[in-house]
C-alpha cells in the first residue's frame, strides 16, 4: 500500500511543469525549517560542524535556503524518474567546463565521476548517460518494489546501475576497461569495512575508498560532475570538475583526504543546495558519540 502511495505521489508530481513542481517544494521544505523536525535538526548540526564561522543568523539563514532545495528536490523526483528522456534532459541549459570531460575521455582509460548530494543530481546521471555509457553504484533502498521504480527510472536512457557489492565492484572494472564511465557518490557512509576517517569540513568522516583504489589501479582520470538547480524551475546547469591533484595519490589516507577537499569545493560554490539533511558524521572514530544524538 505504501508503494502504490510513492508511485501514486511521484505520478502526480511529474504531472506539473517544473516551476510548479519546484514552487510545491520549496513550501514544502519552508514548512520543514518552520516546524520541529529531525530534517531541520540535522541540518543545523551539519551547518554548525561544516560552516563554524558562519553567525547564528546566517547559519539559520542557510539552513532554511537549504531546507527548500531539499523540499524541490524531493518534488522532483516525479519529473527526474517519470517524464522521458528528452524532455527531462531539454531541462538542462547549459553545461560547464565540458572539455574536461572529452579531455578526459581522450586519455582512454575511461572517467571516474564523483557525483556529490549537491543540486539535483539524478540528473547529472541522466545528462552523463546521454554523453558516453554509464556504470554507477548505488546502494539498493530497503523496499525491494521501490528498487524497481528506481533502476527503471535511472535506466531509461541507457545507465547501467550496479549495487554495492563484488559484484558491483567488478563492474565498475570492466566499465573503465571498456574506455567507459562509471559513477559514485563520493560523499554517503560507505559503512564497515569500506571507509576511512579523513577529514571532511574538518570533521573526522567516513569515506568511501573504493574511488581512490579505482584509479590507482586503472590510471582512470577523476572528476566532478553536479546539476545545479536553477530559480524558479528554469532548469539546471551541468558543472564538471578538476579534483586536486593528491587524489590521485598511493597514499590512501591523501587520496580520500584530496577527494573530501575537492568535494567541499564544489559544496563551497553552491552551498544551499547541499543535502545538510544526510547525517554525514553519524558513524565516529571509536570512542566519538554521535553529533546528532543531543539534537533528537
């Protein structure tokens, strides 16, 4: 029954023209920053550890910006997963540094994309499919029936998606063999056995270090590919992204440290449209409590 109400909502939401979709939104999230929430609670906790010099006012001043691109990007999940192809993608006005991506491509051993929370980034996969064949990973949600709107949805225009998993790894492989590229979300909990603590923000997070153990074994070149969301459903803009140049580094502990860093650069640039939402520092260094269990 829950399902048929997601699928049913995410219809409904792909019916409206996009400034309608992203108006809905951000009452939406207005509504989350007025109201005593969770939502509302981990993004200041965010705020106050990642932007320490930043006044109360302005803290609160982000967070509510931050809660309303959070509010449209849930809205438009109808529009990103439901309407086709062509039509999501003739959303897209313009695109930032494409060069680096041919320039890239060009080396022949394939791109890795980092692909932060920051805009909309379902269609930064989207846009990166209709360019050069895709591999992403990504981490199956818990109702398997939601999987399947998922994968339909990411794999309309031609993205292969891979779990988190050997499997999934081995993918990622032979999609770099292949000359293609493969995707990965740079800033989520890898969980057990797949982090390292480096810095993020200056915070102790647990990184993912499958990207960097990709490229020291491929040679793949790394960058950074995000959507910005434009005002008032205007559509979006497509960045791509040198990383430093330590990413690429055999040091392990300087390679996902390099990619924090290149990541909070791009964060830096468009700092409202962040998922502040995500409990990034839940899992801490032994010994280290949670920062959101006070705030619960």
């Amino acid at each position: 029954m829950r399902l048929i109400a997601i699928r049913l909502s995410l219809r409904l939401l792909a019916w409206l023209p996009l400034p309608v979709n992203h108006a809905l939104g951000g009452v939406i999230g207005w509504l989350f920053y007025l109201i005593p929430n969770n939502v509302k609670n981990t993004t200041l906790v965010n705020l106050s550890l990642c932007m320490p010099g930043l006044t109360n006012s302005e803290k609160k001043k982000l967070a509510r910006r931050s809660l309303i691109e959070t509010g449209k990007s849930a809205t438009e999940m109808g529009a990103v997963w439901f309407w086709g192809g062509q039509k999501i993608l003739g959303k897209v006005r313009s695109v930032q540094n494409p060069k680096l991506l041919q320039d890239a491509m060009d080396q022949g051993k394939g791109v890795i994309l980092l692909t932060p929370h920051l805009g909309c980034w379902e269609i930064s996969g989207l846009y990166q499919t209709s360019q050069y064949p895709i591999t992403s990973l990504y981490r199956p949600p818990r109702m398997q029936k939601l999987e399947e709107i998922i994968r339909e949805a990411r794999e309309r225009t031609g993205a292969t998606l891979v779990p988190t998993s050997t499997t999934g790894v081995k993918a990622l492989f032979t999609a770099l063999a292949k000359k293609e590229t493969i995707g990965i979300l740079p800033d989520q909990d890898p969980g057990g056995d797949g982090g390292i603590f480096v810095p993020f923000f200056g915070m102790p997070a647990n990184t993912i270090k499958l990207a960097s153990r990709l490229t020291q074994k491929t040679g793949a070149p790394v960058l950074l590919l995000y959507a910005e969301r434009l005002t008032h459903g205007h559509g979006y803009v497509i960045h791509y992204h040198k990383p430093g140049k330590d990413i690429y580094s055999t040091d392990l502990t300087v390679s996902a440290t390099a990619m924090n860093r290149s990541v909070e650069a791009c964060i830096r640039a468009l700092p409202s449209q962040y998922q502040w939402s995500y409990k990034r520092f839940k899992r801490r260094p032994s010994g280290e409590s949670s920062p959101y269990d006070l705030s619960e």
